[in-house]
C-alpha cells in the first residue's frame, strides 16, 4: 500500500466520484449480488460510462441493478472491481467523513483505488466474462414509491418461505387500469390491497417476497416505474431515481384467490388494534406449541386465551354492523393473528367472518370485507373440536 495524490495521470483511465457518491451507488446495487454466487465472475460489480454518466451494474441471475454513480464523468473503458472489497475497503478509509474524492481505474491488470492519499491495488477480472445486463422496453405502469412500498410490505407477510412450492413465495401484481392489485398467500392465509397507479398496459408479474424486499430498501423517493424487457417475456424492469433494476419474474400459474375472500359476513366487529396486539402477545407466549390460541367475542367484548378455561383481559369492542353469536370463538394460529394485527397502523380493525369455519378477514375500521381498493388480510382458522 502507498500513498498518492488522486490525479489522473498515474492511471489512463480513472472513474472519480465523491465516497457519498460510490457508497450509495454500492447500496443500490446490492440486491444484484449474489451471496453465493454461481460462478465467481458475479461477485464482481462493473464500473463504466456511458456519454458523460458513470454507472456501476451488479448481476444475479434474479435480479440486475445498473446505476447512476455521478454525471460529468470522464470516458471510462469498462472494468470489474470485487464488491466486499470495494465495500469493506472504501468504508474503512472514508471513516465518518464520506465526501472525499475517490477514484478507480486499472493498471498493469490490476484495479487500483485511490482514497485519503492511498492506492489499494486489488485483482479485477475479464470484463467480457460478464453477463449483459438486458434493456427496459416500454413502461406498462407508474406508481409513487411512498404509496407502493408499504402497500407491498403488508402483503409481502402472507407469502410463502418453503422454497419447495416457489409459486407461493412471491408476491402477485396485476397492474390494469385502475392501479396495481398486490395479493399474496401462503395458503393458510392471504393479503390483498390496491394502489392507485397510472397504468398504460395491462400487465401482470409475480416477483419474489424476498427479491423484492431487497430492492424496496434502495427506491428512491417519488415515482416508480415498471417496463417491460424486449429481450425476455418473464421479466420486468423497475426504475427508480437513478438505478434501473431488472428482475426475473417467478413462472407458473398463480392460484386463483381473490374469490376466496367472500362476502356476506355475518360477524362484523371493530376491535381496539392496541389492547388486541397487548393480549394476543400475552397468549402467544402462554400456548403450548402448534396449539393455537382462541378468540371469544360476547356482547361484552372480545378475549383471548390460550387455555379454554382461563381469562384474560376484554378488548374494547364497538359492534358496527351485522350480528353474531353471544360466545362466537374461532381459533388461530398465534403468530398467525399476531401478523394480521400487526400489519394495521390503524386505532380500530374491523374483523368479519362469514360462518365457522369459513376464513376471517382483518381490515381498517370502516372497511367492508368485500372492498376491492382496500387492504384485506385474511386467516383461516384452526378447526376446533366439535
């Protein structure tokens, strides 16, 4: 390791940005590196320039990030720098301070970073080793990235993580002309909400809960973009301020379950969000394993308990429509309910069920079940002996 000034006449070809500059471009492209990668090359990221712009791409075979890293750049021939080390190395030598300048290039085979007064060679790899990255086509949809992340957060909860059935780990989008319809199932319960989005094609994708997680940490604020890629029919493009994302869509027949949420309930209640999630935790932690815990609900309110026979506080209950049974009791699986409750911001929650042992539908207070622009979360109970 020595120390150089950052000048542009050690190395033909240096890409210089401010450390503020790589590390976000470092974040954006993260969801594109594999972990374990299948072949060595894709532990790598490119850097190169297109006219005056610098970008970095990463690529997986799931998911591709290509991204702005700063404008008014110097024509750069592409090369390949390892990711955890551009990680790990640039954040040990910018310290608290990120706005220095830093630079990369290529010299004699190697890479070379230059930072704070130092040159940290590392080895590179054969650029032409590298996958291409395919190109966004047309934009299918638009949607606020503020409106859209949250919506998908919620239903993200239900999917599937058994690996084995890989149609039910992903989440369902079908953009037409009212917005996006976002649902999600892992065949014990289902989430579904609708965002209001300008949609120029109809279009419908199923991407990864997990995959999408990823990329949701990196959207920029404003608006969101979907397209299409000429140069593959099961994959979609995401555009997010200054990175472009390029995802594979899960293939199969996606269950058809939006006509399972129903309608005709004749249980309707609204439920105090806050005492429900305090005494629905306190059951969780009081039942026995892979035994579920009972809701109660009486004209005098509503309880939960792990034990049939025990008793535990009332949660405030407002009847708001319908009726129901004096003694109504259904059964969930406790992080189950834990997880409906949770996925609500709201003071109230509404819960309706149309008969035993039919499937209970959370929404916000206000909200009939059977609302198509709203969010819905709904659980099917455990059968309880006659």
């Amino acid at each position: 390791m020595t120390t150089s000034t950052l000048d542009k006449t050690f190395i033909p070809t240096i890409a210089v940005a401010t450390g503020t500059e790589w590390l976000a471009a470092i974040a954006a492209v993260s969801p594109a590196v594999p972990a374990r990668p299948a072949v060595p090359v894709l532990s790598f990221v490119k850097v190169f320039t297109e006219g005056s712009t610098l970008y970095l791409q990463g690529f997986d075979w799931e998911v591709s990030a290509t991204t702005q890293v700063a404008g008014d750049s110097a024509p750069v021939e592409p090369f390949l720098v390892p990711y955890k080390w551009l990680t790990t190395t640039l954040k040990s030598l910018l310290g608290k301070d990120k706005s220095p300048l830093v630079g990369l290039g290529v010299e004699s085979g190697k890479v070379v970073l230059r930072c704070a007064g130092y040159e940290i060679p590392v080895d590179g790899a054969p650029v032409l080793e590298y996958p291409a990255v395919p190109a966004t086509g047309r934009v299918f949809a638009e949607v606020d990235s503020a409106t859209l992340k949250p919506a998908m957060a919620r239903v993200a909860s239900t999917a599937s993580t058994d690996c084995t059935l890989p149609i039910l780990t992903g989440l369902q989008v079908d953009a037409n002309g009212s917005g996006l319809d976002i649902c999600a199932t892992d065949r014990y319960r289902l989430a579904y909400d609708h965002v209001s989005a300008s949609v120029q094609h109809n279009r419908k994708f199923l991407i990864g809960a997990k995959t999408w997680a990823a990329v949701a940490k990196n959207l920029a604020g404003g608006g969101l973009m979907f397209t299409d890629i000429p140069a593959n029919e099961y994959a979609i493009g995401i555009i997010t301020g200054k990175t472009v994302y390029t995802v594979m869509e899960i293939r199969g027949d996606y269950p058809k379950i939006r006509s399972l949420i129903g309608a005709g309930h004749s249980t309707v209640v609204e439920l105090d969000r806050a005492k429900l999630l305090a005494i629905t935790t306190v059951a969780a932690k009081l039942t026995e394993r892979n035994l579920p815990v009972r809701l109660t609900i009486t004209s005098a309110g509503a309880m939960v308990v792990a034990d049939p026979d025990a008793k535990s506080p009332l949660a405030a209950v407002n009847w708001v429509a319908g009726s129901h049974s004096d003694g109504w009791v259904v059964a969930f699986n406790p992080s189950y309910l834990l997880d409906a409750i949770k996925a609500f911001t709201t003071d109230m929650i509404r819960f309706s069920q149309q008969s035993l042992p039919k499937p209970a539908v959370f929404t916000e207070a206000g909200v009939d079940a059977e609302d198509n622009e709203a969010f819905r979360h709904m659980i099917m109970p455990v059968r309880l002996p006659a």
